[in-house]
C-alpha cells in the first residue's frame, strides 16, 4: 500500500518535471517561429475557425444563466444597475472564460492529444526526425501559440456574445432594465483591468496549459489505440484541474 | 562509410543489443536479417540517431553521430532517408504535401520545382499523378509503402534505411518494392541498409548480410557465403531458444 502511495508521488513528481522540461525545450524552439509559420497557421486556423460555433453557443447560455442567477438571487432593494453589475463582472472575468476553457479542454486538448498520439504510435514523429525536423518545433510549438493566442480571441467572441445576449433579454425582451441602466450597471467601479485579465491573461493561460498538456500526453503514449485513449482522458482531466487551479490562483494574485 | 562500434542497448534491464560491431560500405545494400524480437529494429534505429545506444559508436563519415551538435547532425541527416515499416506518412497531409514537405522546409526551390520533383518521384515508385491529392489512408498498403520511398527518393539520399520493407505486402507489391530497392540502387547508387526476417527479400537485394541473433551479430559476410544451416540456426534454433 504504502509502496504503491510512494510509486504514485513519485511518478507524479516525475510527470511535473518532464512537464516542465516540454515547456523549456518548446521555448528553445522559440526562434524557430518563422520556420514552423505554416504549421503555426494551420493551427491557428483549428484553435479559432473549428471552435467559434461552440464558442457562441456556450456564451449565449452562460449570458443566460449569468442573468437568470443574477435577477434570482437579487433582493429587490437592490438596485438593478448592481444587479447589472454584478451580472456584467461574473461573465467576462469568471464564467465565460472558465466554461470555454473547460469545454475547450475538452475539445481542443482530447482532440491535440490524440493527434499527437497516435502520430508517435505510427512512427510519424519517428518519421519527422529523418526528414530533420524537431517535433517539438513541428507539433507543439505551433500547438502552444495557438492556445495562447487563440484562447484570448474566442473568449473575447463569447463574452461579446455573453454580454448582448444578456443586454438583448434583460432590456428588450423582458424590459427587465432600460437600456441607459444596463449601460450604468456595467461602468459601476468599472476598472480596464477586468476586461484584460477576463479576456486576455485568463483565456491565455487556460490556452497555454491546454495545448501544453495535450501535447505532453500525446507524446508519452505507448500502447496502440488503448493508449491513444488514455491520452486523451489524462489530456483533458489534467487540464481541466489546471485550469481551476489557475483560475483561482490568477484571481487570488491579481485581482 | 558507416561504422558500428560496440552498440549496446537495454529496456527495462533486459539486453537487446549486446555488442554490435559492423561497417556499411557506399554503394552496397546490406541486410540484417533475423526473425522478430532480436533487436532490428532497435539497431537500424539507433544508425540514424532515433534511438540512442547505452554504449558504443555510430560513425558515419567518420563523425559519431551521437555527439555531433545536433545542427550538424541535422546536415549530415539530410544526406539519409529512412522507409518506415508502418510508412510512418503523415495522415493529416494528402500524398502531395507528404512528398514535398522536406523540400518545402528545407531546400530554396520555387514551387514549380517542388512540383516537378514531386511529379518524377511518384512515377519512379510507379504510381500516377492521380494519388497526389489523396489522403494516406486513401491508398492500399502497397501504394502507401511506394509513396512512403518516393519521399525517401526525394530527400536525394546517399543513405537509404528500410525497415521490414515488405511486411504486410502481397507478392505484387513485394515485387515492386524489391524492383525499387534495386533501381535506386543502380540508378543513383545508394547505399541501402535493410532490416527484415524476410529471406528471400535478402537473397533478392543484398550485397552484404548480418545475421542478428538475440542481440548479437552471429554472421557478417557477403550474400553468398550464407548457408542454410545459418538460417536454420538463425530461425529454428533462434525461436526455439525465445524465452
């Protein structure tokens, strides 16, 4: 038992580090951004185009839900522009962004770590050796900048989704507010700050954990198709952990 | 041209490799031959820098591959290709973008060129223009094994690796691919290096043969000088004496 508890700590530590050491090799990789542009782009093109329609359906209904809670737990000798406020706040620094990257966790780092995986069960990362290209420059590279770019993008999509969703019910079809109050709730203690870390620094962050995690889980496969499968499971259970963590850490420290 | 000096190569404790020592000379096809599980793979891997030895050299021009920088390797590997047993073609690019991806990436040649190489390497291999905008599961086994050496043609390699080059092939394709090894041989004298437990592959193609027994080489010597108590040795006894 106790063997097993120390195999298991052992292997998690181990996990970190090599983590850690994917992330320092694809900085090394770095410079080599210009070479690798056309994989870059096909990513960028996967991280964005393949992702918005999901994007806009989660943020219509996360603007729902943010408003449906907001109005619920309200008392009414809350002012509604605070009701607005807080509505407006909740979306574009916590919901929005944390349900994207989770479902994009999902999506984008099952489907990134599967790729890779069975790409090294088939010998394809073998084969970008011989054809004297680093996989880490070739595959991942492209992967991580996809995510920190790409992220922050789509989630400023669908807080601007989330947002007029929420302004379109509250104002025009239940008349819940007017619009000018609506427009009053969201500059109440209003800081540029927000809009940066909901749009930019989180969905940034999330990105960069989800195609690096993904990526390490691909390349540590073995194992055929089973293999292949438990890579995407890990992919995605790791990155959604990560994600949470982070999601409190970046909230803890800077706002 | 290349020299194999002492490899030695374990998983998990257990010996796979135990001492390998052979020179590959320019020009020549040579074989390892064995049945499977006696460590081929690990070897001819290990030549071209995919897998690296617990001990021992690998010479190629007379620099140690395993401690050449690895941006001089990268020139030096440039010069070699490797056929991949499962093709190893990227499934996410059609047969085009497979074939040309090396010299997109590598070489200062205009986009006609590129085409142009990519034209003449697949009706090398004998195929048409017709699968070059296909996907690699689109073709059957055999084509994908020909694409799989019409990109190994155009790296313009002096050093050509295959590994079980025929496995999961019917005898058409067999032959064709026999046919292919020993064109390039003739027409741009490469020199191949073969691995496969396939014996009449090796009487076909080989100049040179190594027979690899458990980890070791147990004979070295020109095609002709093979017996066939070697090969009784090398598969009856060899699989008798599998744990």
């Amino acid at each position: 038992m106790i063997e097993k508890l120390g195999f298991r700590v052992i292997g998690f530590f181990r996990t970190v580090w090599e983590v850690f050491l994917l992330f320092l090799n694809t900085l090394k990789a770095f410079p080599s951004v210009w070479f690798y542009r056309r994989q870059i782009l096909d990513q960028l093109h996967v991280f964005s185009v393949n992702t918005l329609p999901i994007a806009a359906v989660i943020a219509v209904f996360v603007g729902l839900g943010a408003m449906i809670q907001g109005t619920y737990q309200s008392s009414a000798l809350v002012p509604r522009t605070f009701t607005i406020n807080v509505i407006f706040k909740s979306t574009i620094l916590e919901l929005c962004p944390i349900v994207l990257s989770l479902v994009l966790a999902g999506k984008l780092g099952a489907s990134l770590a599967a790729e890779i995986g069975s790409m090294k069960i088939s010998e394809q990362i073998d084969a970008l050796q011989t054809l004297s290209l680093d996989p880490i420059g070739f595959l991942i590279l492209p992967r991580i900048f996809a995510g920190l770019i790409m992220l922050p993008v789509i989630t400023i999509f669908a807080n601007f989704i989330a947002l007029f969703t929420v302004f379109f019910v509250a104002t025009v079809m239940t008349q819940w507010v007017s619009a000018p109050e609506f427009i009053s709730g969201m500059q109440l203690n209003f800081r540029v700050f927000e809009l940066y870390f909901g749009n930019i620094i989180k969905p940034a962050v999330f990105g960069f954990w989800i195609a690096l995690i993904g990526s390490y889980f691909g390349m540590k496969t073995h194992g055929g198709a089973l293999g292949v499968g438990k890579t995407s499971t890990n992919a995605v259970v790791v990155s959604a952990i990560l994600i949470v963590l982070f999601d409190y850490y970046l909230g803890a420290f800077l706002l | 041209m290349i020299q194999v000096r002492g490899i030695h190569k374990s998983f998990d404790g257990k010996p796979v490799l135990k001492g390998i020592d052979m020179d590959l000379n320019e020009c020549e096809t040579t074989v390892i031959l064995g049945p499977s599980g006696q460590g081929k793979t690990v070897l001819i891997k290990s030549l071209v820098r995919l897998i690296r030895p617990d001990a021992g050299r690998i010479l190629i021009d007379g620099e140690d591959i395993f401690t050449l920088p690895l941006k001089r390797f990268r020139t030096l590997q440039n010069s070699m290709a490797f056929v991949f047993q499962a093709n190893a073609l990227f499934d996410f690019l059609n047969v085009r973008d497979n074939l040309s991806l090396f010299m997109r990436m590598h070489r200062r040649m205009s986009h006609a060129e590129i085409e142009s190489a990519v034209k003449s390497a697949i009706q090398f291999v004998g195929l048409g223009s017709s699968v070059l905008d296909k996907y690699p599961e689109e073709l059957s086994g055999g084509m994908q094994k020909r694409v799989a050496i019409a990109r190994a043609i155009l790296k313009d390699p002096r050093v050509i690796f295959y590994d079980e080059p025929t496995v999961g092939l019917d005898e058409g394709n067999v032959k064709k691919v026999i046919e292919l090894i020993g064109r390039l041989k003739e027409e741009v004298c490469a020199t191949s290096v073969i691995v496969t437990h396939d014996i009449p592959l090796m009487q076909q193609v080989a100049d040179k043969v190594a027979l690899l027994k458990q980890g070791e080489i147990m004979f070295m010597g020109p095609r002709q000088d093979i017996t066939s108590e070697m090969l009784h040795t090398l598969y009856v006894m060899g699989e008798a004496n599998e744990p």
